[in-house]
C-alpha cells in the first residue's frame, strides 16, 4: 500500500479540485474545476506534476492532516495561508518532503480566499467522468463526492524524487485593476444607464458567494423589457442579473444553462481573481474586446511559462524572505518572471 493522507482536520469547504469536467454541460452535469485554476498549476509544478492534476482545495481555512505509509512531497500555493509541518513554520509556495508520521496544518487565509495543496503523483482515485474535481450539489467526482471529513484517508500515487523547487514573491501571480469583461451576450437587454452603471460602478463580494456564482452588492441594474429570456448556455464568468437587478457572477460549479440576461461575460485570464476575492471585497469592471480578452489570455498563457521557468532551488530563506517585494507587473493582473533589468 502507498503513501496516504489522513485528514485530521478538514477546514471550511476543502475538496479534490483540477481544471475541470467537460464535454458534459448539455447532459446537465456542472464542469467544476479549480477556481483559481493559475494557483492550481503552479503548486502542482513545484512537486513535479502536471498543471491540470488534482489538488485540494482550501477555501478560507486550512486543513491539518498526517502522512501514513510512505514519505510525500507537497507544496502549497494560492492564498496567504500560514503553513506549519510537525508544528514549526514552513514557507508557502515551494516543495517539502514528508516522512510517514509528519503532520501539516494550514491556518486561515490572511489575504485571498483559497488555496490548493498539491501532492507529488496525485490522488489514486479513479475519476468521474474524466475528472476528479468535486461537485458536491450532485455527489460526484472528489472524494466520495463531497467536501473532506475529518477521518477521510486519501489514497495517493506514488511518485519519484524531485527537486524541492520554490517560486519567489517577485514571481508570484499578483492581480490589479478592474476585472476586465466581454460584453453580452445579452447586454441588449439593459438600459443604457444600467451598462454605464455597470461599468462605471464600485461592487462588493456579498455573503452569498460559494463555488457556484457571487451575487454583488452595489448599484441596481435596470433591465430593459424584463428579466426572462429563453434559457441558455452559462460558461465560467457569465454575469447574470436576475430580477433583483443586482448582478451574479457565475464561477465554477455554475449551473449549465440560466433564464436570466447575462450583461457580460469575464474573461478567462481574470477568473482566478474572482476565485480568490472575499466577501466584502471590492471590484470594478471594465469591457474589452472579444479579440482583446484573446491577446489577453495568450499573454498569460506566456507568463505563466515564464513563471514555471523561474522556479528553482532556494539556496537559503532569503530566497523566498517576505521582505522582498511583489514586482513587475505585466497585462492580466500576472506577475513577470522576467527582471528588466536582465532583459
């Protein structure tokens, strides 16, 4: 038998989490995936994995777990929660080994809203429609179909050694600016004030936000001849406006079709902020271009392998020391793993 995970303490809503189910939407069946899904790819590079496999998902608590059976490298990445192995500080956004016995706890976020804890090799569960990310509204995928419990044991792939990499702050992803929006598809069903308002607007993160959409608060949005429509498509971003007028940003777990105009669609290079925006937290939004949020997600692709370039060995903690400064910014809210300076 191979290593495993004992989950001692489970935290908020952690569950099993990759890029996603799809080519299942028009049987009715929710995609899922990471909501950060940049986190998700970086924590799986610094143990060696590939960017799309399954990692837990910690929403806003950590979990405290042990490791049985054999030793496991792991790394954790995404929001800013504190990290303690066998009860002494470890740094966040590199590879660890454990031996069988070791213990890790991941406390609260103290910035962003989650975090993925990725395990050299991955889980050895069989997945669901060929995906192991949890939807738990239908009990499929994950881990038995739901959020971990305490006393779940996670089998886990084995996996050859590696070099334990890390990825400095200055190359850490960093978001800025106004989440950036396509227009439509049924922006037509609005008033002119309503998109003005839209665009010109602060809003804030409600308390109903979970895996599947935030509602905002903020501004009311006019429809313009009513607020049904012949149900459609939803997709990871779509922004609905039910008949309250207060719009609803549909992530991960989203239903896969919905009667209500939709304002506008985020694009995908910004979805990993939504991912990480807590309730409470405020958002602006403004509109590109269908061929702008193209450019876009291709410059983020290119800085995300700049970004796995960059990792390497620390030769010591003043390699990932929290006094260094977050850098370079380039389009999409993504930190450049690139210094001027050498360019």
């Amino acid at each position: 038998m191979g290593a495993r995970l004992l989950i001692e303490r489970p935290g908020l809503f952690s569950t099993l989490q990759d890029e996603g189910r799809f080519g299942y939407q028009r049987f009715g069946i929710s995609a899922s995936g990471a909501m950060d899904p940049l986190a998700l790819a970086l924590a799986n590079a610094l143990v060696g994995n590939p960017r799309g496999m399954a990692g837990i998902e910690l929403t806003l608590l950590g979990l405290s777990a042990t490791i049985e059976g054999g030793p496991v490298r792991l790394a954790l990445a995404g929001a800013d929660m504190a990290l303690a192995i066998n009860g002494r500080p470890a740094e966040g956004w590199r590879a660890h080994v454990l031996e069988p016995g070791d213990r890790i706890e991941i406390g609260t976020a103290r910035t962003g809203m989650r975090a993925f804890l990725a395990l050299a090799g991955g889980f050895a569960i069989a997945p669901t429609l060929g995906s192991l990310s949890t939807h738990s509204r239908s009990a499929i995928g994950g881990f038995e179909g739901r959020a971990l419990r305490a006393g779940d044991l996670l089998p886990l792939n084995g996996a050859p050694a590696g070099p334990l990499l890390a990825l400095a702050p200055e190359h850490r992803p960093v978001g800025n600016g106004p989440i950036r929006v396509v227009m439509g598809p049924q922006d037509d069903h609005f008033t002119d004030e309503a998109i003005s308002t839209f665009l010109s607007s602060e809003y804030r993160v409600s308390d109903k936000a979970d895996r599947m959409g935030a509602q905002l608060d903020g501004p009311v949005l006019a429809h313009r001849d009513g607020f049904n429509i012949v149900s459609d498509g939803i997709v990871n971003g779509s922004i609905q406006v039910p008949g309250h007028g207060r719009p609803v940003v549909l992530l991960a777990d989203r239903q896969t079709t919905g009667g209500y105009p939709k304002i506008a669609t985020v694009i995908g290079p910004d979805l990993w902020r939504l991912g990480q925006a807590r309730p409470g937290e405020a958002l602006r939004f403004a509109a590109v271009s269908a061929d702008e949020a193209e450019a876009s997600a291709r410059a983020q692709e290119a800085c995300l392998l700049a970004m796995l370039a960059a990792m390497g060995e620390p030769s010591g903690p003043a390699e990932l020391s929290s006094e260094r400064l977050l850098a370079h910014n380039l389009v999409d809210g993504v930190t450049s793993a690139l210094d001027p300076d050498d360019a």
